[in-house]
C-alpha cells in the first residue's frame, strides 16, 4: 500500500485470520475450580463471567456516576494530603492512589460520557445532554459537540477502523503504522509513552477544546475549575499539584487513554471499509485481565510445583493484571466488542451496564458474533496482538508533504478514546 497522511493508496492487504495467534480460549473456564465466593471477584478483574447467570452488584447509572465524581474527589483529597507527608514513606498510597484516581477519571469518559453521547447513560435525553456538556469542562477532555461528531463517525461502516477514523488516525500519525515490524512498534510504544512532546501536545489539545473551541456556558465553567486548579497550587502548593492532579489527570491519564484505544479495534489506516459485516466482526475483539490459572498434574513433585504456580498466577493478577482493569480496561470496556457486535445476538447495546453478563450469554447460545474466537488475555498480548496485525500487512510509503495534525487527528487526540 502507498500511504501518505491525508491519503491512502492501497497495493496488497494480508487479511487478519493470518494472525489470530493472540486470540485465546479457556482462561476464565480455568478459574472454574478456584472457590465459588471469590468467582464474582474474578469476574470484575478479568471482565469475564464463567456464567451469565452469575450474581453480580447491581447500581443505578445515577448512583454510578453520583459514587464516581465522590469517589474521584476524595481521592484528589487524598493526595493532596500525602503530598504533605514524607513522599518517600506514603509513596505506595500514592502510587495506589495514582491507579485508582485515573481509573475514575477514565470511566467518566469512555464509560459514563461515551454512553451519555450515545443518549444511554440516563432515561433523560436532557440528563444526557447536560453530562456531556458539564463533565468535559470539569476533567479537561474534548468537548461534548466534537466528541459525539467524532465518535459516531466512528461507528460508520464506511469509516470504522480506516484513515477516516479519527483514533485509527491519530495512532498512524504517532508510529503506529502498517507495515512496520514488531519490534519497531514495540519501541516506538515505549518511546511514545516517555516522550514529553506526546504529553504535551495531548494536554494541548484536551485543553484547547474545552478553553478555545467550546459553548460559553461550558467555557465558563472550565475557567472556574481552572481558577481552582490555581487556587490548589497557591494553597498548597506545586507539590501536591503534581501529585494530586498533574500526574494523575495528565501524565498517566494519557497512557491509560494511548494503551486503551491502541488495543480497542484492528486500526489499518492503509485499508479500506469493511467489506461486509463479517469484516466489521474481525476488526472487533474482547480484552480481558488475566491468564489461565495453571492445572495440577499427577506426577509426584506436581503439589510443590502447582503451589508455586499458583503462587506465580496470583501474583501476576494482584500485580499485573489488577492495575490495568483497575487504571486502563475500565467498566465495560473488555466487553467493547459487544458494544459494536450486540445486535449480532439479538440484544441491544442499551443494555451496556450487563454487556459483560449478556455477551457471555450470546457465547452459550451459540455464538453467532463469535466472540469466543476473539478474546484476547493480558495487556501485552492485547497490544502484541495488534502489532502482528499491523505488521502483516504490506505497505509501501511515500514520504510525508503534510506537517502537523489534521483535524481529525486533532480530534482523536482530544478525545482519549
């Protein structure tokens, strides 16, 4: 393919069933012989039910949002006084803290903002407006007209996925290209991650939509939480600033948004729109926070050595998979697919505050979306997975006359989706 930024001339396309090896079945099933009681505590970590009919907690969307913004605020308290502590002996709280905060703060928007756009959040349509206008204004993220234009452009058929698609773009224009080998993907990650230009220009253009290119309702009401931004360092001081709201808010804010929609879909910006609905399926897949929890064999040394394995698992979910549930895959996210993919089982995605339940559902009944083929375990193997993607595919390219960001990158940038 000849890709150029603005254009795209396709040549060759290797398809994705080529590289389906990260795809994985059986790791929810192996935690079938842990304890019943902590089976829903398995659910919430790794996303993934064992059954549907599983008991589960049940909240109303007001009260969601209402323990959220509650929660999200006593944090910020939270590290505002650790700050005045000794850093070096709160650091843990404060890194505990940092996870959990970001995490709040991501699902006010690709939870909470991202179904109020889609006018599913409240019974309101006028609650649902007013969410998506005031909560931009008051966590510094794109602004409820661009993001809802964005973000339904990117259900399109047409655009999903493509260099239309705003995300798809925007990933293109940091590196993540087709054609490039893994390795070269995976250092181009770390180095995006560490790069003070990416942090800046994110937080550039988050703020730019809400100060610049927002109502002036909105407008107001982000210069007042900017004045208690100002209030906070002159109180407090620069200190806790950057531990209670630089760090979290911004620094890894944007790495949980990068590593989110990195993972979300099979982005190629060198190819076309889906074919028909069976291509729209294979660009969609469930991410899930865990691995198989390890058999025990029948050999004579197998008690020792399951122990340690065991031990080695638990580890690897408090330590590993734990903080990306708990600060990246938040809500309903691991079961993203079925928000594209419900009406494929004969449900609606109305129904988002049980996708995780009724896409285990759609599984028993036959699958006919196919979700179980495509359920992709761990964080590493969710982006190594979209790394083979993008590296089998063929492209050749030509050298950039643009400069900047175009617009729709612009937007996915902001956006954080």
């Amino acid at each position: 393919m000849r890709l150029q930024y603005g254009r795209v001339e396709p040549i060759h396309l290797i398809s994705l069933t080529k590289v389906t090896s990260m795809f994985e079945n059986g790791a929810r099933e192996s935690m079938h012989a842990l304890p019943r009681v902590i089976q829903p505590i398995l659910t919430w970590i790794t996303g993934k039910p064992l059954e549907a009919t599983e008991p589960r907690l049940v909240l109303s969307n007001s009260l969601d949002v209402f323990i959220t913004l509650v929660s999200s605020i006593g944090f910020f308290a939270a590290l505002i006084w650790l700050a005045s502590q000794n850093i070096l002996a709160v650091l843990p709280l404060i890194v505990l803290s940092w996870f959990v905060l970001v995490g709040l703060l991501r699902k006010m928007q690709v939870t909470h903002l991202h179904h109020a756009i889609h006018n599913r959040l409240f019974g309101s349509p006028r609650l649902n407006k007013l969410y998506a206008r005031v909560l931009p204004s008051l966590i510094f993220v794109q602004n409820s007209v661009e993001y809802r234009k964005e973000h339904l452009e990117h259900h399109n058929a047409h655009i999903f996925t493509t260099e239309r698609d705003a995300d798809a773009a925007f990933l293109a224009k940091l590196g993540f290209i087709p054609g490039r080998e893994r390795g070269e993907l995976w250092m181009n990650l770390w180095m995006t991650i560490a790069s003070p230009v990416f942090h800046i220009v994110f937080a550039r253009a988050r703020l730019k939509s809400v100060f610049l290119r927002n109502t002036r309702g909105e407008t107001v009401l982000a210069i007042g939480v900017a004045l208690a931004h100002v209030a906070l360092i002159v109180i407090a001081g620069w200190k806790a600033y950057a531990v209670a709201v630089f760090v979290p808010m911004f620094i890894l804010y944007h790495v949980s948004a990068l590593l989110q929609f990195l993972t979300e879909h099979a982005w190629n910006v060198a190819g076309g729109a889906v074919d028909d609905w069976n291509d729209y399926r294979n660009r969609c897949w469930g991410r899930f926070c865990g691995e198989k929890y390890p058999s025990c064999e029948s050999n004579s040394n197998s008690h020792l050595v399951h122990f340690f394995r065991v031990c080695r698992w638990t580890t690897r979910m408090l330590f590993l998979h734990l903080p990306v549930r708990v600060a990246c895959l938040v809500a309903d996210l691991p079961a993203h697919d079925w928000h594209h993919l419900a009406h494929f089982g004969g449900q609606n995605s109305r129904d988002w505050t049980r996708s995780l339940y009724l896409r285990q559902l759609v599984i028993s009944d036959g699958d006919k979306p196919g979700f179980a083929r495509r359920e992709l375990w761990s964080m590493r193997n969710m982006i190594e997975h979209q790394f083979l993607w993008l590296q089998s595919i063929t492209c050749t390219y030509s050298a950039s006359t643009a400069g900047g960001l175009s617009q729709q990158e612009k937007a996915a940038l902001v956006s954080g989706e």
